[in-house]
C-alpha cells in the first residue's frame, strides 16, 4: 500500500489529482465487475487502489462522489467510442447511425460495471449530479443526435425532428445492449439479430421512392 506522505506528494500537482482519481475510479470498476455491487466498500476501494479511505474522501467526497466519478467515467468511454464510430461512415450518411448503434452494443458487452452504474441500479441510492448529467448526454446522445441531422438535412432520412429520430435509434440500442448484457437475448445468431435490429429504425426514416 502507498504511504499516505507519498500519495499525498503525488496529488500536489493536478496531473497527480487525475492519475490518482483515474486509480480509484478504476480499482472501483474492477471490485463492481468483480464482486458486484457489495464488493463496493470505501474500504475495499482505497485497499485496491493503493490508498486509505481517508484519499477517497479527499478525492470524491464520499460514495457518492465515487460513484458519480464512475458515472461520469462510464460516459466518458462511451462518448470516446462513440467518436470514433463516426469514422465508418461521412456526415449524413445513415450509416453513421448505424455504425453509433454498433459502437453501444459493444461498449455495454466489454465495460457491463460502468454500463451497470449509468443504465442500472448497481449502486443503491446513487443519483447522478445533474451536470454529470447533462454532460453525458452530450458526449453520447448528442453526437446521435447531430447526425441523425446531417441525414435529414442530406435527406437520406426522412422525419420531422433529428432529436426525435435520435431517441429512436438510442432506444433501439439500448434495448439491445441491456438484454445482451443481462444474458436475456436468446436469439441463435446474435450478431445477425442485432444488425437487423439497428437497422430497424433507419429503414422506417428512408425517403420514399
């Protein structure tokens, strides 16, 4: 374990605060994958970290303040997967719907514990703040929704509101995402099920021919 001297030396700089949050965040990711949400004590988190429960108050303020950490973290990865997903395809390009659709399936299969925190009740009484919010909407939402607009105003999507059409796509996603994660998919081949479904709500937007 590191002595709380040394710990306390690497966070007199904001790039020791981030290293050490970033430690504690992920050591707190691990123990809920792991364990589950009872695995999630302060105790159990500083011990993995490296840490006392005294460097998760200073940190995070508490659980609380972990757990919006992870929150905010979790949306994070999403929106940076997301990001990139936006490469498979130019703006107004449904397929970049698509390819955004494809990109939360996987998040939600390769990080369930983050994916538990923001979608779930993995941590009992947890609300996030409402910046933390409204920032991950932005990060992940939002970037649905910009492209759902370039494909109206392209018109290789009809329909009268991209936030609409967005929260479509999002809902699809998500619905297929949380029954994978939950083991409640039970199709024969998943991969083939699912790139039907994501497509589902881009061939009801198609222009008339």
């Amino acid at each position: 374990m590191t002595p709380l001297s040394t710990t306390i030396d690497q966070m007199s700089s904001p790039t020791g605060v981030d290293d050490r949050r970033g430690a504690v965040v992920e050591a707190a990711a691990r123990l809920l994958a792991e364990e589950g949400p009872h695995g999630l004590s302060l105790r159990r988190v500083a011990a993995e970290s490296g840490g006392s429960t005294q460097i998760v108050y200073t940190l995070f303020g508490g659980k609380p303040g972990l757990a919006d950490a992870l929150y905010a973290e979790g949306f994070r990865r999403l929106g940076a997967a997301m990001a990139a997903a936006l490469d498979a395809a130019p703006p107004g390009d449904p397929e970049q719907l698509l390819a955004l659709g494809r990109a939360y399936r996987v998040f939600a299969r390769a990080e369930p514990a983050f994916f538990s925190v923001m979608f779930g009740r993995a941590i009992a009484g947890f609300t996030p703040a409402r910046a933390t919010r409204a920032t991950g909407r932005a990060l992940t939402l939002g970037r649905v929704v910009d492209a759902a607009q370039a494909c109206l105003d392209a018109g290789t999507l009809v329909g009268a509101d991209a936030t609409e059409l967005a929260r479509t796509c999002w809902v699809t996603a998500h619905g297929l995402a949380s029954l994978e994660v939950n083991g409640m998919l039970a199709v024969e081949d998943t991969e083939a099920f699912a790139e039907v479904v994501l497509r589902t709500p881009l061939a009801a937007h198609r222009p008339p021919r």
